[in-house]
C-alpha cells in the first residue's frame, strides 16, 4: 500500500480485522448481507501520515447519511461560538461567502447566517441537504473536489472562508480535494478545518478509527499535506471537540505569517515520537487492555443479574461495540436521540435501536456511554434524573473505565 500524499510506502501498526461500516444501521431483512470490510491502519514514515489501508467508496457510506449535526446540544453550542469566533478573527462581513463542505444540515452554517453572512453548503447526503435547504440555507448535493471546485471557480464563486468541521479525515482523495481547496479561496482567503487530532488515538481514544475516517492527522504530516496541494498552515488551535481536536488555519503560500503556534506544535510533536513508527505500535497494545478490562466489568454485573443498556449509536460506539465483541450477551438493547436510527439494527452486532423512553420502562441497572466525548452533556441530561434518582449508573469505557 502507497501514501495517499507522497505515494511511497506505508507500514500497517494497528488492526481491528473485519468491521461493518459503523454508520450504516440495518433493517432486520438486511441483516443476513451485511458486508464487512478489513479495517487495518497504517504509518508512512516519510511524510508521517496516518491512514487506513484499504477504504470504502465515499459513495457507499454518505450519500444517504444518519448523522445529523443538530440532535447535540453541546455541538450545537460549539457552532455558535465558532460561528462569532471565525467572523471576528477572520474579518468576515455582508460581502463576505462562507463555504462549508460537508455542511450536513447546516447546524453550523446557520449561524453565520444569523450573523448577516453569506453562506453556501456543499454535502453528498441528499436526505440531510433537504433539511438544510428547508432552513433556507442554500446547499449544493455533491461531493467536494477539484472539479467541482472548478466548475463553482468558473461561476465566480470563491469563499472568504473554507469551512469543514470533520470532513478532512474522510476524503481519500485528500490532495485533489485540497487543490479544490485552494482553487476556491479568495487570495487572501481563509481554509479552516477542525477535526480529531491524533494525539487521542496515543490515549486510548482509538474508536475514532472507522472506515469514514481514512487518516489520524498529527500537525506535521498536515505541514507535509497541504504543502503538496501548494497551500500552507499558518495557525493552530485545540478545541474540546471529540474528546480534543485541531482546527487549522491554511492559506496559499505567503498569505499569512506563520504562527508560533505552528512552529511550538510540530516541536512537540516531534519530541513526543509522532514522526516514529514505534510510537504507534504501541497503542494496540493498550487498546487490547483496555478491551478485556471492560469485558470482565460488564461479566461482573450480568452475573450480579444486572441489566445494562447502552447509551447512543455513534460510529466510535459500533467500532467499540464490535472491536471488543459487545453484543446481546451484555447489552439488553441501545437507545439513540436520532430517529433516523431508532427501529434499526446496529451494525455488526445487531442491537434494536430504542428510543430514549425506553429506559424509563426497563429501568436498566447501568447505561454504558458511547458518546463519551459529550459525557458531561449525558450525565446532567434533565430526562435521565429520574433513572439515576433510582439508583442508575453510568458505565465510562473511554478512555479509561469509570463508573459514576
């Protein structure tokens, strides 16, 4: 297998053997065809990227999609701030275009244009640009690349700010992708990406691994990356995001002066061995700890003759539920927010998708949480109190096992 940005060969560390697509729930009759795809992770030790061995068809995963930004609370509020953030720090106004690739339903693109911001949606899944037309958000049904790039060049439309909120780790294409990038911006235009930042994988955090997600970005393979498609990173943030992202700021070469925040990130990078293949060998071991630590947590209290439910279906939760073999023999059922997913099958390990409610009728002992990365959100939810007034637990599996 050859890098996907330097072409060169890449080094497989990591496995977790054959999975489903983690965001594709089944009616019951599609059960018995389910398809499964080798899930293995690689390391280019030449321009350091992380990324997926093999990779499903972009179109068999989004173009009808489950996700919809908007059922978190929490994520909803992290788009307003970012929203007011962005329009100061960027300088953006009336006669500014925001373009969001991977826009979903425009739970960020809404606030912009609260804020008087022109905006522009580009997203594959036409059952969500519905949603985000119907809120009056224009929104074009198609995947981003170069030539669409083009084709939106050759109509005058050039964005102020390139906006993309976990979409640059799933784009296989990564450098045709960024040449559209950069054929869309302004000159003195703005590309901003947020996403999972690798650092989460080294903690334990490795259900992010799922065949949506192609690459594990460290900053330096990112410098390597964007370098290739003739664009340049000039600054860096972390954002509490999914348990600790990125959100970088690239322009074209020279734009900008590059941050020392650039420069201090790759420096510890560097000192923390993310340019090293070793480094990452050693998370499997660690995961495979932390596989038969919480298996024998879960043993312990069904022989204590408990009931557990799992709390949401996101894909970090199917990559967990079927890397560590949890299924019916531990889980009584799952419930979800998304009734898009209720009445459904998850993938690979078939659980019925219930609605929220359904806790208050079972009255499970424990709820294990896969949505850990907005556990705050989940613990203080006004419609489980009563549940954890009875006596509910909850069941933390990541990045270490907690139970509150």
């Amino acid at each position: 297998m050859n890098c996907r940005n330097c072409k060169k060969s890449i080094t497989e560390f990591f496995s977790l053997g054959q999975m489903p697509s983690v965001n594709t729930f089944l009616k019951q009759e599609e059960i018995a065809t389910e398809k499964k795809y080798d899930l293995s992770v690689g390391f280019c030790p030449h321009c350091f990227l992380v990324q997926l061995i093999n990779n499903i068809p972009p179109e068999d995963i989004f173009t009808h999609y489950v996700y919809f930004s908007s059922v978190s609370q929490y994520f909803l509020e992290h788009c307003k701030k970012t929203a007011k953030y962005l329009t100061e720090k960027l300088h953006l106004n009336k006669e500014s275009l925001v373009l969001e690739i991977a826009s979903n339903d425009g739970a960020q693109l809404q606030y912009f244009q609260e804020l008087g911001i022109p905006v522009l949606g580009v997203d594959p899944a036409q059952n969500i640009t519905r949603i985000a037309e119907a809120k009056g958000i224009k929104t074009i049904t198609a995947f981003f690349n170069h030539h669409l790039a083009k084709q939106l060049r050759e109509k005058n439309i050039r964005a102020d700010l390139v906006f993309g909120s976990n979409v640059l780790a799933h784009v296989p294409e990564i450098v045709d992708f960024l040449h559209g990038v950069k054929q869309v911006l302004k000159p003195k235009g703005t590309a901003v990406f947020e996403f999972p930042y690798m650092k989460g994988l080294l903690e334990n955090k490795f259900d992010t691994i799922y065949h949506e997600h192609v690459f594990y970005y460290s900053l330096i393979a990112l410098v390597n990356l964007f370098k290739t498609a003739g664009l340049e990173i000039y600054d860096v943030e972390m954002t509490p995001m999914q348990g600790g992202s990125l959100m970088i700021y690239a322009s074209c070469p020279g734009v900008f002066p590059i941050h020392n925040h650039v420069k201090d990130l790759v420096a510890e990078e560097i000192k923390s061995g993310f340019n090293l293949l070793g480094t990452y060998q050693k998370m499997g071991q660690n995961v495979l700890a932390l596989k038969y630590s919480l298996v024998d947590v879960l043993k312990s209290i069904k022989r204590e003759g408990k009931k557990i439910v799992a709390y949401s279906a996101p894909a970090k939760g199917n990559t967990l539920l079927n890397y560590f073999n949890i299924n019916k023999n531990y889980l009584d059922f799952i419930v979800d927010k998304s009734k898009a997913k209720q009445g459904l099958y998850t993938p690979g390990t078939h659980l019925l998708v219930e609605p929220v409610e359904k806790i208050y009728e079972t009255r499970p002992d424990y709820l294990l949480i896969l949505c850990w990365n907005i556990v705050d959100e989940v613990v203080v939810m006004e419609e489980l109190q009563e549940w954890r007034r009875g006596g509910g637990k909850f069941i933390i599996a990541v990045p270490s096992i907690k139970i509150l």
